[in-house]
C-alpha cells in the first residue's frame, strides 16, 4: 500500500517535470521547483494522497501540454478533479469574471469562486498551498505584482486560512504578505515585538517557573511554550484601538497544553490562584468554540510584577487543530474521508465547519441541475465583511454596511477627494447607498470636486474617516486660518476619472 502510494507520486513527479520542462520561475529556478515545493507543503499539512498528488500537477493544465485525460488515465478520476478545480479556480481569479461551467448566473464573484470550490475543500488547500509558495518567493516579481498578491493574500487567503483554522499558515500568509503590503509598518512593529519580547523575558522566564512548578505540585502533565504575536494581527489590533499599546494585552502569551478537557479547566483554577486575573478578559471557547472551531481557555492575568500576560489553555488535540484546522481533520479522517468522497457523503467534517458542508451540498445540487436559492445559502466565511468588485474585476473587502465614499477612499484619496458619483452594478446610485456583497461598483471623479464635510455622515470606515478629515483640513486651512503671509493658493488636484 505505502510502496504502490509512493509509486504514483514518483510517477506524478516525473509527469509534472517532463511537461514543464524547459520552463523557468521568476526565481530563474527551473519551474518543477514550485510544484515539488508546493507537494511538500501539502505533505506537512498530512494531506491525503491524491491531493499531494495533483499538488504535484496542479499547474499542468493550464501552463502545459498535458491534458485532463491524460491525469485521469493515470491517476483516477479524483486527482482530476483536483487539478481540475484548481485551474479553474485560477482561471477564475484572473479577473474573477467566469467560472461559467454549471454556475448559475450571479453577480457574486467571490459566492461562485466558492461555490466551485465546494465541490471539494481539497481544491482550496492545494491553492492555500500554491499562493504560500509563491509569496514566500514574492521577493522575484516586479514591485507592482509584489504589491497585487500581497494584498489578495492579506484580504482573501489568509482570512479563508483563518476561516478553516489553519493557524500557522494565517499567520505566515498574513505576515509575508503585510510585509509587501506596507514594509514601513511592517518593520516598525516587527522591531516593537522584539524589543519588548526581549524586555519582557526575564519576567516570562520567572512566570514559567511558578507555573511551572505549581502545575507540577498538582501532579498536572503538560506542555510550556510561549506564542509571539504575528505582526500583522498586532497591527490590525492597534488599528481597532486608536493605536493605544497599552490596550495590547496579549504582545506575549503563555501556552499550556495538557492531556484532556477538565485539566485545562484546573490549570486555569491553578494560573487564577497565582496570578490576579483581568476583569472581563476570560475567554471559554471551549465551551463555545469559536466559528472556524478553534477551542481553547483564554485568560489575562497580572503577575507580581506586574506584566501582563495572556494564558492559553487546551489539550494537544484542540493545539493540533488551531494550528492545522482543516488540515488537521483530513489527517486524522483520511480514511473516511476518501469512503465518504466515494460515496458521495459528507459527513466527516467537524460540525464546527458546517459551512463547507452546506456549501458541498449546494454544488452538488446545482450540479445536478436543480435549483438552488443562493441567498439562502449561508457562507458565513466572513460574518462582518463584504466583498465587492472594481469594473476591472478587483476584490475589495469591506465591512458590512460600507458606503461607496468608503470605497472611493479605499482605493485611493485622489479618488476618494474628488467622488461626483457612483454608480453600482453598472446603474447610477447614490452616495447613501450601503454595499452589498457582491456589487460592482464604479466611482466617477471630477477634478473640480473637493471633499464635503457632508461626507463624514456617508462613511463609515475609520480608514476612509481619516483620509476625509485630513483632506477636509489642508482644503479648509487658508480661509479658517489666513495669516500675514501671503499663502498659495491650493491647485486643485489632478486625477483621472474612474480608475
Ligand atoms: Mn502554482
């Protein structure tokens, strides 16, 4: 069994190297390199074997000669599938216009960009495993493309990747992606953990003796290590409280991992007899796990000399699930998970990812041909966002509720300071317009138009608010405040209509 496995990849391997041959990565790297990186990827995440397997071929279809039957004659009617689904969801992507197959006509991208991957999740974690690869070697491409997969990895794949609690691979997307996005930031909070992982050490090293110990005492096994924040999730902390460090409660975390579920309720007894516990900040997502599953005990305590840490509690199997997720499931059901595949069930999922199983079920349906009332189907992939498109076919997430001036300024403030009109899903609309997951939205600029403190009634965004005020500002500041000096007149700024 392990041999005729390890035959088959052999095999995929040197299919996959014959049909690139003679074709190179940005890196200048023979381009099998990126394939074979790609499988041992998926390989780490203990992915099942047909899914390494297309893994290996996944770029075939769409950048060589190889064909579709060619996969399936070798490797079965499954690996097909999977290769199948992740061209075509990379063809969907590029421009995110067509997944035209059995999809029914909706105007929701990023609703039919998930539908076709419901078919099967594996399609998303080979993809998961396509775009990790290929921003960890980002630093190759021009700038501009450097910026353009960052900021899709940062809006939409390190958040699926927390959406199917996939922990280390969010933090390392979210991380190399950030680092692209905003560089400046990047290293400025990136020297800010450091500094104040290294003041804080001394202190962290004496807490971990006391639990240490008291954990000893009680007879209690368990596993001790420390967790760094990432700095991306620093920064979208700050950003959530006015850049106040001092609400930052968790820069530094403590990780106890024990055998079984009423330990990580004893060792939280334990940490709150040694430790003073902050009012408010203890968090049972055992109990109620959160919407990608993740379960784990969280407190924030006060040590003697007065640190504050965070303690997290959970048992190896709920570790093990926070940092692979999904990945993590597949591991230990591969057995099931191919049965239930073949007969069509899916009914391996923890029930904490309900959501996939609904959306497994809807593509089945319409693949079937039957009719499917897609706003009843509930993606709740991301509760408090929506996406939306530039015409060009750009995501752009939003908060619920975000009006198109949140848009114009997400794009750019030259756009933003100069919005005449909106129009949405290719119709005149208005500025009080709230979004909708989905809409195509088209900003229409003048360069004659300034920015309306009427606007801040329109924006809801503390992005978007920002950018307002400063402009509102510089553009009130010669007739609020006219001095000796004769001041030159402000030029109206240029810009294009619609970008
Ligand atoms: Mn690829």
């Amino acid at each position: 069994m392990k041999d005729k496995d390890s035959d088959r990849i052999q095999k995929a391997i040197e299919m996959a190297k014959e049909a690139h041959e003679g074709q190179f990565r940005k890196t200048g790297e023979s381009y099998i390199v990126h394939p074979l990186a790609v499988k041992k990827i998926l390989e780490e995440w203990g992915m099942d074997k047909d899914t390494i397997i297309a893994g290996v071929l996944h770029d075939t279809i769409e950048d060589t000669d190889l064909r579709l039957d060619d996969i399936k004659k070798e490797f079965g009617e499954s690996v097909a599938f999977l290769v199948d689904g992740v061209t075509k969801l990379s063809t969907a992507r590029n421009g995110m216009r067509d997944i035209d197959t059995y999809l029914p006509a909706t105007k929701d991208n990023f609703l039919r960009l998930m539908i076709a991957l419901g078919d099967d999740i594996r399609v998303l974690i080979i993809k998961l495993a396509d775009r990790l690869h290929n921003l960890r070697t980002l630093s190759a491409l021009p700038p501009d493309k450097q910026k353009k997969i960052a900021k899709e990895s940062l809006e939409v794949f390190a958040p699926l990747a927390d959406r199917l609690n996939m922990g280390l691979l969010r933090v390392e997307m979210a991380d190399l992606s950030f680092k692209y996005v905003d560089p400046k930031r990047f290293n400025e909070l990136k020297d800010l953990i450091e500094k104040y992982n290294k003041s804080a050490e001394k202190s962290l090293g004496k807490i971990e003796q006391e639990v240490s110990a008291a954990l000893k005492k009680e007879k209690i096994k368990f596993t001790l290590s420390g967790r760094v924040k990432s700095v991306y999730s620093l920064h979208k902390k700050l950003a959530k409280h006015n850049q106040n460090m001092g609400e930052i409660y968790d820069l530094t975390a403590l990780r106890i991992i024990v055998d079984d579920v009423t330990t990580c309720y004893l060792v939280l007894g334990i940490i709150h007899s040694l430790y003073t516990p902050m009012n408010g900040r203890i968090k049972d997502y055992i109990a109620m796990p959160k919407q990608n599953g993740y379960q784990s005990l969280h407190t924030t305590v006060i040590t003697k000399d007065k640190r504050i840490v965070e303690v997290q509690i959970r048992t190896r199997e709920m570790h093990e699930y926070a940092e692979r997720g999904l990945a993590a499931s597949f591991y230990y059901n591969e057995q099931k998970l191919t049965e239930s595949y073949k007969k069509g069930k899916i009914e391996h999922l923890p029930t904490n990812l309900l959501w996939i199983t609904e959306l497994q079920m809807t593509a089945a349906r319409l693949r079937e041909g039957k009719k499917v009332d897609l706003k009843k189907l509930k993606i709740n992939l991301f509760a408090d966002k929506i996406f939306v498109y530039t015409p060009k076919g750009d995501i752009i997430d939003l908060p619920k509720g975000a009006l198109p001036l949140d848009f114009a300024y997400r794009l750019h403030s030259e756009i933003g300071d100069h919005v005449v009109g909106v129009k949405i899903n290719g119709k005149m609309s208005n500025l009080n317009k709230k979004l909708e997951q989905g809409d195509i939205v088209e900003i229409l600029t003048s360069k004659n138009q300034t920015p309306k403190s009427s606007w801040l009634d329109r924006i809801i965004t503390p992005h978007a608010r920002q950018k307002l005020l400063r402009a509102l500002n510089l553009s009130a500041r010669p007739t609020i405040a006219p001095t000796d000096k004769p001041k030159k007149k402000r030029k109206p700024r240029t810009t294009s209509t619609t970008k």
